[in-house]
C-alpha cells in the first residue's frame, strides 16, 4: 500500500468522521426542536387545564348557588357525605320523595360533567 493510498484511507476516515459528527448534531438539533415543540404543546395543554379548571369552578359555584333548599340539603348531606347517618333523609322527606329528588339531582349533575 503506497503513501497516497494511506492517505486516502485516512482521509475517508476523517470525513467519516466529520460526517458521523455533523449526523450526530443534526439529529441532537432534531431532538432539540422535537423537545421544543413537545415543550410548547405541554404548556397549551397546561393553560388549557387550568382554563377548564377554572371554568368547572365556576360552573359548580353557580349550579351550587342556583339548587333549591331541598336539593341542596340532599346534595350537602349524600354527595359531601356530612352526616354519618344514613337515614337523615326521613326527617325532612318521605322515601319516595325523597329517591325522586336525589334522582333528579344526580341527573342534572351528569347532564353537566358529561
């Protein structure tokens, strides 16, 4: 093997190399504008949430403000669980009224999340 065909092969290695370094730093470019976007698509999302989340609240307080005394001692009393007693209920409604209003209840409540 003669000096001119060393340095050839020398010189192929070298830009070997040189190009394995450039395909590295293009796809670390790549990573780093895929990260960018996955970034700035999470902070979307995230003031997205926050938007519905704010939102929600809002919609509760005033589903909340807006429920008549009786669906709000049911609401208070079976969806907050605030009293341990199971059968409060039938100091203030009879059975069936008292099933026919928490049924309504639950109805508006799953008409509004869903």
């Amino acid at each position: 093997m003669g000096s001119k065909e060393k340095f050839a092969t020398i010189l192929k290695y070298f830009n070997l190399i040189k190009n394995t370094k450039n395909l590295k730093t293009q796809k670390d470019i790549q990573i780093v504008s895929e990260c960018q976007k996955i970034l700035g698509n999470t902070d979307k999302l995230l003031k997205l949430r926050k938007m519905l989340l704010a939102s929600h609240s809002l919609l509760m307080k005033t589903f909340l403000a807006s429920l008549p005394s009786e669906y709000r001692l049911i609401y208070d009393n079976d969806i907050l669980q605030q009293v341990p007693n199971r059968k409060w209920y039938l100091h203030f409604f009879s059975k069936s009224t008292y099933y026919r209003k928490l049924n309504e209840l639950l109805s508006i409540i799953w008409f509004l999340m869903f």
